[in-house]
C-alpha cells in the first residue's frame, strides 16, 4: 500500500510516496481504508525532524498525520464503538493518529488504530469535510476542559480563525462562556461568524485590546497564535492560560499555565464521538480549505507553511 512519508527529515520536497507492507489490525485495533488525511502544523514539524528523537523506535520512511477518514476494513478483536458493539467492516469513521507511535501517521492508504481512537463520521459529513475534526476538536476540548471556566466566565482566543481557535470559538460558545476572539481584518467576519461575541484584531499588541473590552482581564485564554508572553497580560489575577506548543515562561499573578498535548486524549473515544454529535447538532462546523491528490503532499506542505490557510487542507487517497 502507499504511504506518503519522508526517510530523510527536510523541506517538503523531502516527501515521497513509498510503497510499504500492508498493516493488519490486531487485539483492539481497526484497519482504515483513508479516504482523507488532513496536513496539520504538527506534521511539517515531524517531516522537518522536529520529533527525531521520539521516533528512535520506527524505521524510515517516517510517515506524519494526525486524522484521517475512510472506512473500516478490517476488525480485531475486541474493537468496538462507544456504544459497546463491534465495529463492523464499512463503517464509516473518523480518527486521530499518534505518528509518533509504531504504527506511524495517517499519510497511508491503510492505517491501523486502537478502537478507541475512532469515532462514526458526524451524519450529512463525508470523509474529506469530517477528517479534520478529530485531532483539534479534541485539543480544543481538553483545552477547555482543563481552564474549567463556568458559564458566563470570558475567554480569550488568538489564532481564532485557525483550526483549534475555531473550534475553541464554538465550543466555548456552546459551554456559555463570552468569547473574546481575535482577527485580522479580512478574517473577522468570519470569526464572528463563528460565534465569538467581540473580535479584536490581531496582533503583538492584542492583549491591550482585550483589557479595552474586559478591564479586569479574561478568566481564561486559548493561545492558538502561539504569542505566549505577548498575551498573557490579557488574563485576570488567578487565570488560565492553555498553550499548544508548552510554553515555560513563569506568567505570576496566580496563573496557571496548562499545557496542552493532544497526544495523551487520542484514546478518549467518548469525547471522540462526543464531537460527532457536536457536528450534527450544527454546535462545530467543518471547514477545508483545499484538497490535494496524496502525492502532493509537498504542495500541500508549502500552502500551509505559507500561512493565511483558512480551513484545512487534505490529502485524498483515492
Ligand atoms: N499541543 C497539542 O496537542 C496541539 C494540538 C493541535 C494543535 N497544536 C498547535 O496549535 C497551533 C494552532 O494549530 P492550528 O492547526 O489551529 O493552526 P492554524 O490553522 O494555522 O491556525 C493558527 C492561526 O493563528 C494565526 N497566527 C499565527 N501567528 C500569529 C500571530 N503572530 N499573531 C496572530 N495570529 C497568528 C494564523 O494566521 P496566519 O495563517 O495568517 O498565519 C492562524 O489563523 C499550532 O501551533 C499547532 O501545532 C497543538
């Protein structure tokens, strides 16, 4: 079967398709059939080397992706849904994909999870729209989650009109928090769109604008810019603040910094399937922004570290 992958670390002509053993599904596992894999920031980390040393226990060609989509094509035993019933062979389903483990990415025509990483795709969806739901729904989820802020508390999200920070938007919208969001110019209809309640603009100086809006500062920020230092004046005495790329600064004030890894959550499939439902309640929307025939995963590559990617792009596997 093909995956797409790198054997040496690189730019992104550094992918390649590489023809590689067929996996099978074993003990608590399912085998997908991809239809869609999404290209994450993450994943032109893993091509550029960023994760060398967690991948010592794989050989190349080192395959990256974190979600996919397709259809069950294989069952092991003991692998059901959150219902408790055997997945069944064509089910159509969505999934997260740790690249780091032995069973490497989800760049392949076949991939082989744990049952617990696999969801149904949310109704009325397809496999292309539903494959970037998984892995930042779920670090949304646990982003918020973890500020465990109440209904009515205020949150603050850069990088709003990115993947996590939409999510974040919506999410937070649905937990009743007041959503504070920011934009540039051409984004911010479409961040209100989303739901946030104010949008500011984005920018090294955006924390100054959120203290215009909420003088006291937010009760919790979602950092999906990565601006670290540069945001976290925004927060109140006693906040929180979830970081995606594990900050270490030392903010005071009785803040707390929660660093968020997705990594941990991949075999929570209620929280999984708990998003599908968020979907087909129109609570979370889907957006892609581009589709690319797997073999171009370099071009995908560079749309992405080329900024301003709104929705996600996704390689076919036809
Ligand atoms: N720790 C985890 O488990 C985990 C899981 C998922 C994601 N992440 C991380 O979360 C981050 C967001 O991921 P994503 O998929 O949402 O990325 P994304 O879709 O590219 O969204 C990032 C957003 O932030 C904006 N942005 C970037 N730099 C900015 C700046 N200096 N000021 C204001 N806005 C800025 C981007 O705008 P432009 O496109 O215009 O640059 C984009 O709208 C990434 O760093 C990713 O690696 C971590």
């Amino acid at each position: 079967m093909r995956a797409v992958g790198v054997e040496d670390f690189g730019g992104p002509e550094a992918l390649q398709v590489f023809e590689v053993a067929e996996p099978h599904a074993g003990p608590g596992e399912v085998r997908i059939r991809v239809r869609a894999a999404t290209v994450n920031p993450t994943d032109t980390g893993l091509r550029a080397g960023w994760y060398g040393p967690r991948l010592n226990d794989q050989q190349p060609p080192y395959i990256p992706g974190m979600d996919a989509a397709g259809v069950i094509d294989e069952v092991g035993d003991g692998s059901t849904t959150v219902d408790g019933t055997p997945w069944q062979l064509g089910d159509e389903v969505m999934a997260i994909v740790l690249p780091t483990e032995p069973r490497k990415g989800a760049y392949a025509e076949q991939i082989v999870v744990p049952a617990a990483s696999v969801a149904r795709l949310p109704k009325g969806t397809d496999a292309v729209a539903a494959s970037g739901l998984p892995m930042n729904g779920l670090t949304a989820r646990v982003a918020l989650d973890e500020l465990g802020l109440r209904p009515g508390q205020t949150i603050a999200v850069t990088g709003a009109a990115g993947a996590f920070g939409g999510y974040i938007v919506q999410l937070a919208k649905a937990d009743g928090l007041r959503v504070i969001a920011d934009a540039s110019e051409a984004d911010e209809q479409l961040v209100r769109d989303l739901g946030a309640d104010d949008v500011v603009r984005r920018g090294d100086d955006v924390a100054d604008r959120i203290r215009a809006l909420v003088p006291e500062g937010v009760d919790g920020l979602a950092d999906g810019a990565v601006q670290s230092e540069l945001v976290v004046d925004a927060i109140a005495d006693g906040g929180g603040m979830a970081v995606v790329r594990g900050w270490n600064g030392d903010p005071g004030r009785g803040i707390t910094v929660h660093k968020i890894m997705v990594f941990g959550h991949a075999r929570d499939q209620e929280a999984l399937d708990t998003l599908r439902q968020r979907v087909e309640d129109g609570v979370v929307t889907l957006r892609v922004a581009q589709t690319f025939p797997a073999e171009q995963a370099a071009e995908a590559h560079r749309t992405l570290e080329a900024g301003g990617v709104r929705g996600r792009l996704v390689l076919t596997f036809d």
